[in-house]
C-alpha cells in the first residue's frame, strides 16, 4: 500500500506532488478543512475539501478518530498555521468513529480518565509527544552506550536470587494457587514449582550485569523491573524500566563523570531531536502552570531546563559537606524541616534533596560518600571505616534520578558484610566469585528511566509516561 | 583512572606511545608473554615482560583469570599472531586467580559446565563473542526501527489480561502462598491481590502494540515475554526477548516487505561490525561440524550463510502450494515423516518446515495465507472464508524465526471469532475499541530474538546465547 508519512509529506515533499497519506482525524471544520494525524509527527496535515465533489454520505464519516486514507495534490497553504496542504481528490475511510461513543473527543480531558484510557489517550497531542520523546531517550540511551564502548546485557527478569535487597519482591509461580503442594513441615515445596525453587521478579539487574563487566569491561543493561510496595505516590511504578551500566577498572570518579556525560548526551539528543514534542510540551508546562501560585511554578520552562542540564557542570558535594549545609540552612534552624538534620549520618529525605538541589545549588547535585550504613552492602568502604563510595545524582523536581557506588571488590570485606546482613553467603556463591578471581575496582549505577522522562516531558505524573502503567490495584490492559 | 581499552591500542593507537590497560589474563607463557584480554575485543593483547625486571612474588601473582594493570609502550611485534605489543615497565595486580580453583583454565570446557558457570563463561572467546554479537544485533534493531519511523514502545510485563492465548503463563502474586485469602467459594480472593486482580507474566506485547500502532502509526516492542511450558529442548526457553512490530496501514504484503527487509538489515549490521567475533564463531563451527557426519554438517559455513541471508531474496510460498510440494515431496511418499501430509489444513510440523526451507527451496521461505483454524483469533480473515492473512518465515537450521500477521481490523468478524474461542468480550474491551473507533488495515509480527541471536552465532542451543537462561527447573543466578 503506497502511501507516505504525514513528517514525509510536510517536511521533504516538493509542492505539486500528488500525495497518498493515511491517518486520523483530528478535526474536520466548515465541511472543508480536515486536520489528519498519523503519529509520525505531533503536526497535522491540513487537508482542503471541496465538498461539493464528493459525496454528503462519505462526508458524514469523516468524523473526529476516524481512520482515513486521503489522495490530493500538495500546495502551499494559503491558511496560517500550515506551510503546506492537501488539495484532496479522493477520500477513502478505513473506519468511523462514532462522536457520541468516541471518547478523545477535542476538549480538555482530566488525567486520570484518560489513564483509564490508556489505549485511547497516546491519541492525543500530549501523550504522542511523550511517548515519541520516550523512544528517541531510550535510543539515546542505546546510541551512547555503543558509541562508547558498552555491551548491552539482558540480564534475567525471573530471578531465583533473593539477596538483591533492593526492595519487595513480586513472587513468580505455576504452583496451584488454592492448595499448592507442601513440605512435610508445612512449607510450601518450591521443589515442584517450574524453577525447582522459589522465583521473583527481579530489583535490579546490577549483581547479573557486574559478572559480565568482569568479563567484557563496559556493560550496561535496560529492562523492566520491579517494586511490590504499596506506594500510590506520582514519582512510585510497581513495573518500571531502568538502565544500568556497569564498568570494570572505573572508579567512583569515573562513575560521577560517566553518569553527568550519559544524562548530558541524552538530553542534548532529544533537543535535537524532538524540537516539535518539546516545544508543544513547554507550551504545556506554561499553561498549567498558570493555574499555580508563583511560589509553586517551575524557575524554568521546559526546554530552558533541559538545555541548562546538558550545558552546565552538575554540583559535587560530600555526603559531610552536604550534612553541614542542611544542619546551617534556614528551613532547618527555622525546623520547617519535616525531619530536621541534627547528626551525621541520617538518611536524607526529599525535602533535603529538594532543598540541597532547588535552592542552595540550583542545579543538578551529585552527593558522593554516604555513610555505609545507609546504603547497600555491595558498595566499597573507605578507608575511614564509615562512609561508602556512594554516589546520588539529585535533579530538580524529580529528587533522586541516579543511584550508583564503587563496589566493593575486596572478598573479605564484602564477606563480612553479607554475613552482617544475615545473608546466606551461598545465595551469593557467583557474586562471591567475581571476587575470588581476577577481582578490580568497578563500578556502576541505576537510572530509573520513567524518572528521566518525567524530567525530559515536564510531566507531574509518572505514570503518565509509561503506556500502561502498573500500580496498587491497577493491572488494566 | 586513565587507561586505554585494548580495542582502541590495538586499532587506532601510533607505535611507541605509552599505553595502559586492564584486563584479566588469558595465558602467561615462558614467564614472559601475557595474553591479556578486557572484553572490548576478541583480541588479546600480547605484553612482553623482561621478568628479570619485575619481583618474583610480583609474576606470581600473574596467573590464568588475574585482573591487571598494565603500563608500557606499544611496538611493533616480532612475534607472529599479532601487530602490535607492549613492552611492559609497570604490572599491577587488581586481583588473582587460584589455578586451583578458577573454573576457567585454557582448555575445552563441556557447554553444560560452562551453564553451570553462567557468570564466569563470558570470560571464554565463544561467549564474549557470542554476547558482544547480542548486543550489536540489538543496537542494529533500534537503529533499523528509528531509521524507518517506528517508535519504540514498552508494553506491560505484568498483564491482568488473560486473553493473549499464546500460551501457558506464570502467575505473579504477593498473596500468602501458604494462606492465601478466599471468596465465600473457596476462590482465591485476588481482589485482595496487589493488582486487585489475578495477573500473569505476559506472553506477548502485541495487543497493546496494536492500541499505539493505531495512533503512532508505526511501533515497536523490543521486552522480555515467557511461557510456563515444560519444554526442556535446545530451542525453547521460558523467559527470552521478542521483538514485535505493529503497523497501522500495513496490509499483509507491506508486512513481508518489513520483515524481510529487517532481518536482512539486521544480518547485515553484525556483518559490517562484528567481524572478528563471526570469524572466530565461523571458525568454531567448523571444528564442531568436523565430528560429525557429513549429511548432518550445515551446507554452509556460518559467515556464507549470514551473507546469503542478507543478499538473496526470501522464497514466498502459500501454505496451499507448500501443502502440495509437501503432499508431493519423496519423504512424504517414503513415508519418512512422522507426520504424513495428506490433506489441506494439516499444521505444518518442524520435520516438513525444515523440509521446504534444507531441501526444497534451500532458502529462507515465507509461508503465507494459513488455514485459519490453526492461527489466533485476531489474524485477519481472506474472503475465502477459510484461511488468514498470516506468515511465517522459516529459517535453515532454525525454523520458524518470525511469525506474523495482517490483524482482524472488522468489528464484526473479530467479535464472532472471540465468541467462538468462549473469550469474553469483557476482557478484550480496549482492544475491541480500536475496531469502533477509526479503524483500518494493520500488521504486524514477532521475532523471537535468541533464534536470531542462535543463527546469527551458529550456536546449537538457546540456553548459549542469552546470558542467564531460564529453563524449566532453571533459575539460578
């Protein structure tokens, strides 16, 4: 079926041409002026009819969401708002759509029906643009790597290992769910299950990943995992997407720079790329804006922010000198501070991270030396005994967006703190090994990707950049 | 910490510069060459140590698995086998590796105790191979997709919906396994469930595919899919990648053109970037194939047939006309098939595929137009009445590697065929909408990545060419 891209027709196409284009309609006024979208582009094509050439039956189908396939001539448009236009010869409609049942009709739709939507609202300009800045991010995401060396691993998604402790785990089963078969002590006998053992959706894929980096040096991964905690929060998935590198020889240093240089080029990769998309969803952000009190409206618009992130020098603070900000900030000797910073050594929240990022620094902020027993036993201690060689990249309205350490290559040092953690030391036998043989200084870090297009978008929701977003009490689709 | 990765030294470095790289040691002959490898190519590089330079305790430490940090200067080499080496001034040791105990010696290690060593195989020349061409064939889809307007989509991996049909599914549930809660029935209560619903693992993206498809115009899945089936073959796995394509105005013939334009692609991407790692795979092929019979050796070498794949056109036979040939064929008539074709509407079995694609055509074939009640629901009925619009395409040596499809866009039609599958239409409700509202002509197909990946490396079993398989009473790492 020969026909061309609406981005086609409107971007490469000379006047004259007689052009085939199918897609669906997004308005049709005064019986004469369709506006049709095929999603290659959030710009519709404006398509002149003269109605008097065709048929009042046909006509009655062109109806906002129906499906058309339309044949013309391209001119330049004589309108404002369009470059180029379609002067139609034919019409043909793939299928109708029903104005009194259709439900993404032209008018403004709350979020959360078009959540309950989610296979109809990517019909809109917000939810295209979104999900094709989406894509061209996790392109980015996959160009960089290669580009710098990386192999992409897949690692599994079904886990058997019960030691990533990074959180709740959904349990995997084929067991019969009303009486599965038991152990003579009352257990349930995972022996019989599909695995031959008790199965989870994984945390993390960074244990998997750090065998293959001390193999093939420079590994990252991008897959799906998994949360099965009960957070109905805006900034909370239970299934979400997360990249994680994972690089022999790279300490901690290399894993701040690597981080920065990785989110720059990402950023830098969309402004190039998905101008449309960004500039409709800065429009976006300043409408809904407008609504708020100023104190609550974003310092920057949009793509202000996008391209500060990727010109500018993210901050690099010590957990220590961080602690010594906050304990001296206004919010904390006026005890605004939900929880107020007296000691070194607590776990920052939110409102610290916030506070640190969007008014002391003023700009992405990487805090690097926590103390160790905030974080997970994998990261490599200091030689003074307290801290890790952590690192926390904190972005304006969004907080945490990448966790990431040096980890710990010594075999005695991670021994004692498994056996600290009260971890079997056998459920981590493989782990283990990396250690035992040939073990060096690596390092790696977690980005939640659905957090990157939050920031990337403007968008106040996360689950409104994933298709079908997956929560407490929501499986839908 | 500055160092170089032995790829960039041994390509694109002058002679006589000063050069340091890490990496694990391969061999350490005459207590003067080490063979050290960092995973960013096949190739060693060879670093020359003049020993009565160095401390005994020190070259000790060098042994098979060792992590290093080699200084030198780059030379041109003497010796035979290599270009360039390094004329070593400075070794540090990251970390050893007990020659006793280090799984992975210089020798030939059986392929089920290199599964057992999933973590440590990827420091062999076969896996790092074979994993690096994983990688670069996923870059090579990406790129493919992005480079003909597709955008990338993330379908769910947690599924409330059960109507996929492509198979058995694993349950996911953070209920009391021992205890779960029960209606008044004695049903499991899965309101009380995470999701408030009962959900499996997914089998497949393609439904949602198709709600994007039928906004963005042209989408693609690239995830993780599973099937909880007892089938412990070298080609089925239970948790593996698929890549899924979705088309809005694609009719059959547009989807062939994809596929095989796709794969052609793909094949050719890896040719141009993975030369080295083919030719040692190619090689490793030989060796293997020269222990066994002559009829059972591939008629081909691995890099002839990747190059044959990539230039010849795919042979597109109806399955009415491969049921003749089949009918007609010598093994059929000697009754050599365990499954003798007698008539119109038999499935074809992996024995008469393998047929039509070794002996017959001796090319990769795309069977289209199948029966219709051998095919799912969702395939789109031929005015016959009888067969769907369907292909397959069938691979030497690997079978099926694609399946796909026009999709069912009549309300009608496809409400009629969910009806007589006892499906309900309840379930279906959003997918059934894209048949109300602006439908049209679409396809789309799977590709089953690690059967890609299996006749991209020439490897004989899947479990070798994903990093940690999944397999049933298989689970570890």
């Amino acid at each position: 079926m020969q026909h061309s891209s609406i981005k086609a027709v409107l971007t490469n196409t000379p006047p004259l041409t007689e052009v085939t284009v199918n897609g669906w309609v997004r308005s049709f006024r005064s019986n004469r002026f369709i506006a049709l979208n095929d999603g290659s582009t959030l710009n519709n094509i404006q398509c002149v009819v003269d109605f008097e050439n065709f048929e009042e039956a046909l006509l009655k189908q062109v109806t906002v969401g129906s499906a058309l396939r339309i044949t013309g001539t391209l001119i330049e448009s004589q309108g404002r708002g369009q470059k180029f236009e379609v002067q139609v010869t034919d019409i043909f409609v793939h299928g109708s759509a029903d104005p009194d049942t259709y439900p993404i009709q032209p008018k403004k739709h709350s979020m959360e029906f078009l959540r309950e939507n989610a296979h109809l609202r990517i019909r809109t300009n917000t939810f295209s643009a979104i999900m094709r800045v989406r894509s061209a991010l996790s392109f980015a995401v996959h160009q960089y790597f290669r580009e710098n060396g990386f192999n992409y691993v897949h690692t599994p998604i079904i886990t058997g290992s019960d030691a990533e402790g990074a959180g709740e785990m959904f349990r995997v089963s084929t067991l019969d769910a009303i009486a599965p078969p038991k152990t003579e002590t009352g257990d349930i006998d995972y022996k019989q299950d599909f695995f031959g053992k008790e199965t989870n959706l994984t945390v993390s894929g960074q244990l998997e990943a750090e065998t293959y980096a001390m193999a093939l040096g420079k590994v990252y991964t991008f897959g799906p995992t998994f949360r099965a905690e009960n957070s109905n929060t805006s900034r909370h998935l239970a299934e979400f997407w997360m990249i994680e590198p994972e690089m022999a020889f790279y300490n901690l240093d290399d894993n701040m720079d690597l981080a920065e240089d990785f989110i720059k080029s990402v950023i830098g990769y969309i402004l190039e790329h998905c101008q449309e998309d960004l500039e409709f969803l800065d429009k976006r952000l300043l409408d809904e804006e407008k609504n708020k009190p100023q104190a609550e409206r974003s310092p920057m618009a949009l793509i202000e922010k996008l391209k500060f992130v990727s010109e500018n020098n993210f901050k690099r603070v010590s957990y220590t000198e961080a602690i010594d900000i906050l304990r001296n900030s206004k919010p904390n000797k006026k005890k605004k501070f939900q929880f107020p910073i007296d000691e070194w050594g607590a776990d920052l929240q939110s409102e610290h991270e916030r506070y640190l990022v969007e008014k002391h620094f003023k700009c992405p902020v990487i805090l690097f030396d926590y103390p160790a027993n905030i974080k997970a036993f994998y990261m490599r201690l200091n030689e003074d005994g307290k801290t890790v060689r952590a690192m926390d990249i904190l972005f304006p309205g969004i907080g945490e967006i990448v966790g990431g350490s040096q980890r710990e290559e010594r075999l005695d040092v991670l021994k004692e703190k498994i056996k600290a953690l009260d971890i079997d030391e056998k459920e981590l036998w493989w782990y283990l090994d990396l250690r035992k043989f040939g073990t060096a200084v690596h390092s790696g870090f977690g980005l939640g990707f659905e957090r990157l297009v939050l920031f990337a978008t403007g968008m106040g929701n996360i689950r409104d950049v994933i298709p079908f977003p997956r929560t407490p009490q929501n499986a839908e689709f």
